[in-house]
C-alpha cells in the first residue's frame, strides 16, 4: 500500500505537497522495477519545468530511467546527498530517496494526479 | 498462455521471487535478490544459474570431426576425451553465425552448446553444411544446464558429486553422478571466476538446483539471474553474441583471433579472414571505462574526433571496480590503449578511455578463455 499522502504519476514519481511547494521522487513499485540504483541526475535550483517534462533521470545496473516532474513547478531544493549514495532510493523511496523540491507554479494540475488507492489500484493492473 | 519458452525451472525461480523477462524468446530469472548483490557473491562466493535455455547439439558418427572442423574456427582435432573449446561458426565472408562450446566425448561423438536465440539458425547452419553425414541430434529441451559460479563452487559442487572436482582441469569435463543424477560436470563458465557447468536430463532438474541450494547456501551461495550474468561476463571481457558481435563484424575485429586457426584444414570463413588477417583489420572491439560520471549503454553512439565512429556493443556499471565500463567497435588507428573519445549518452557528451581488457582477472587459479 502506498502511503495516503502522497499523489502519484502514470510514470511512477510521487509528489508530496506542503504549501505551495512539493518534494518530489520515485515509488517504492517504481525502485523495485529498477533494482539497484548506482546513479541520478537532478536539475540544478531555478530550473522550471512544465507538468511531465523530464527533470533528470535515474539509473541501476541495468538499465536507465527518465524522471518526469508531476505537476509544473520551479525547483528550489535537490537532494544532494543522493550523488553519492543513490542507494538512498532503493532503500527509502519515500524518506531520504526524495530527489527534489519544488515551487509549484500551477497547484490546479494537482487534480490530474493519481491517489495512493488509484496508483496501487494502476500498478496492479499494470502487472498483469 | 506465455509466448515465452519457459525452462523446466521455471516455477522454482518464481517460488524464489525471481523477476523474470524475456530473453532470447525464453522467460528468464534477471534476478532473484538484486544484480550487485547476486554479482558481489560470484566474485566472493559462489552463484547458482539456471541457463538451461542455452541449446545443446549433439555430433556423432565417423564423419563428426570432420563436420566440426569445417562449420567451426578453431581446431577441435586438438581435443582429446573429456575436452572442451571455445570456438565459433563463421559466414563465408568472416562474420560471426555464432559462437559457442565444443565438448569432446570421443572421437565419433561431440556435443555442441549455442546461443538460445540462435539454436534454429545453427541447427540450419551445420546442417546444410553437413556434407559427409554426420548424425546431427538437436537436444536442447532435454537437457537442463546449472552453472554453480565462484571461488567456492568446488567446495559446493564436491559433496554433491562422485568425481574428484581437482581432477577437472578448466575447459576439461567429466561425466558423473550429481545428486545421484547422471551428468556431465564441466570446469567451464561465463563469469571469470572459477566454476562448473552441469548439464543433465531435464527431468531431475529440481532435485539438483535444490541439492546446490540446500549445500551452497550456508558458504554464501546466492541464485542468481541474467543481469549478473551479464556484468561478471562484461567485467572478464567475454563477448555476447548479438551484442559485441554478430553476422556484421568478423571474428578478428571482435578480437577472436585466438580460436581462429589458419593452420587447419579448410572451414568457412578461412579465406575471408586469412586476407583480412593479411590486410589487417580497419575496426576493433576494444574495452573502455568512462572517465565521468555517467553510464554508457548498450547501443549508445560513441563519437571520434567530434564524428560518429560506431556505438556501444555492452556498456554497464562495475560492479567489482565501481568504474563504468563498456566495449565498443572503433577504427583501429584509434584504437590504441589509452587514447580517448567520446560517447554520446542521451543528450550529453561524456569523455571514456581505451583500457586493457579483461577489466577484471580473477587473483588465482585457472586462466581465463
């Protein structure tokens, strides 16, 4: 079960609003599909994106993933730590895995974003 | 109903929680408890393998050599009973049909192991060059093959088996009883480490995988998939069919030279590669590390004097060397330790150095094929 609150892509990020700001990263479901992460790359602060851009990418050992922003947003914080230990992912993917924060620059496009029971709902079907 | 052949291991990998993905037209274990992990413990302990998609001939007849020497590169008149060779299938004009194993029962019987995708196309292959009659017998469904990898494979494997594993030099073979089922235990491999390769009948396949498990288990043994398979092979430079070569690149520029012998009897492929050999050859497989950050792919172009020069054959992290790692095709006049170039990964740049290969030699033991 994927945690209340939190909203959730098609693509696997999660979004956790606080203000109107949100930190961004990758679902436990997400990590698992990936293995192993060795490596991430993250924008730099005052980088904007529109809603479903690519905002970096991560890779394990066996294969590479693009990172797609959940909602438009300016990103005000990264997760540093992550450059050198981007195991943190794998191992809390919704705690100290979180890859970046934002400044959202249009909080209506929350709307169109999954709830913990419409991903788990998604990931299970999405399985079969 | 899968489209996926499935080995006869199947339902035990998924009682393991293996992931399994298609591979080569089979649904394959990629991993059971994460690629490092399953890797870390072939190189410090040992690793169970089910690769029993791999597709197994067998050679018989008066005729046999004589049909191997001819559809194979290297000189399978060099082995003796009991023996094993790395070798290959070549085009007329050099390139690669495949490469695979030779093992040597006797005299009039051989065993062939190939690429699981390319089993239908070598069957055809040795088949329409069967000029003398050999009995061709395909028997890949039957036979389930175990690879138990890692400095602590014979002490695994030893109270398993009624055959003295010392005995066993690397690419020789013996056949014995493991876990009371008749098999042909191999000292060959796909990791670099040492270890063995038991092949047998596909009905008593759980029993053995289960007998390995059961025994390897407290030494540290780990099952483990394809995408370890992949980095230990990478890491001790040996080539994947398909992707380092294939019907397009020739023996000599992926660096086979040693398992092509000019000196034999014709086979195919001789003249082409005799000339080439004469000419020297215009491009090479070579082995680089990266010198950022980044991870080269497979199929990532890789760039020589800001030019396309040709692409990632394997590219991977190091799992053993945190350096990361890959092979790719460059002109030969650039293809010289040390010198660098770039590739190009994704929507950057990214600078990597010719380096020595294997990237990886195990410390002692047997040497590496």
């Amino acid at each position: 079960m994927s945690p209340d609150d939190l909203l959730y892509t098609k693509e696997h990020e999660w979004l956790r609003i606080a203000g109107d700001g949100g930190a961004v990263g990758i679902t436990d479901h997400a990590q698992e599909e990936l293995g192993d992460i060795v490596y991430i790359e993250l924008p730099k602060v005052g980088t904007k994106f529109d809603s479903g851009e690519t905002f970096g990418s991560v890779e394990s050992v066996k294969a590479v993933s693009e990172l797609y922003i959940p909602v438009s947003g300016e990103v005000i914080e990264v997760n540093e730590e992550l450059g050198s230990a981007p195991e943190r992912i794998n191992d809390d993917p919704y705690g100290n895995g979180w890859m970046i924060r934002i400044r959202l620059l249009n909080k209506n496009e929350t709307a169109d974003l999954m709830s913990a029971a419409e991903y788990d709902e998604y990931t299970s079907q999405e399985k079969e | 109903m899968s489209a996926y052949k499935r080995t006869p291991l199947h339902a035990v990998h998924k009682a393991l929680g293996a992931r399994l993905v298609p591979f080569g037209g089979w649904e394959m274990p990629v991993e059971y408890s994460g690629i490092a992990k399953e890797h870390v413990a072939v190189r410090t302990a040992a690793g169970l393998f089910d690769v029993s998609h791999m597709g197994e001939f067998e050679i018989r007849g008066p005729e046999a050599l004589d049909l191997i020497q001819f559809v194979t590169t290297n000189d399978a008149s060099k082995l003796v009973d009991g023996q094993a060779q790395y070798s290959a299938l070549a085009y007329p004009h050099g390139t690669v049909v495949d490469d695979l194993l030779i093992y040597r029962h006797n005299a009039e019987h051989f065993m062939l192991v190939v690429n699981a995708a390319n089993i239908g196309k070598d069957l055809e292959w040795i088949t329409s060059h069967n000029r003398s009659d050999a009995s061709i017998e395909n028997i890949s469904d039957e036979i389930t093959l175990i690879a138990v990898q890692g400095p602590k494979a014979r002490d695994i494997l030893q109270p398993l088996t009624n055959v003295g594993l010392t005995g066993i030099e690397y690419y020789y073979f013996a056949q014995a009883r493991v876990c009371n089922v008749d098999a042909i235990v191999s000292r060959t491999g796909y990791t670099g480490e040492d270890g063995f390769e038991l092949y047998f009948s596909a009905k008593h396949s759980e029993p053995v995988w289960n007998g390995l498990l059961e025994v390897g288990t407290p030494r540290g043994l780990l099952p483990a998939g394809l995408g370890a398979r992949n980095t230990l092979r990478l890491e001790a430079r040996m080539l994947l069919y398909g992707n380092d070569m294939d019907g397009t690149t020739t023996l000599l520029e992926a660096g086979l030279g040693s398992i092509v012998k000019f000196e034999k009897e014709e086979f195919i492929g001789r003249d082409a590669l005799s000339k080439q050999k004469q000419e020297g050859v215009k491009r090479r497989l070579i082995g680089f590390e990266m010198l950022g950050r980044e991870i080269a792919r497979d199929h990532y172009p890789v760039l020589v004097d800001g030019r396309e020069a040709g692409h990632v054959t394997s590219g991977s992290p190091s799992i053993t060397l945190k350096k990361n790692i890959g092979l790719a095709y460059l002109p030969a006049d650039r293809a010289a330790i040390g010198a660098t170039f770039q590739v190009q990964v994704r929507n950057k740049l990214s600078e990597a150095k010719i380096v020595r290969t294997p990237f990886y030699k195990r410390k002692e033991g047997h040497e590496s094929r």
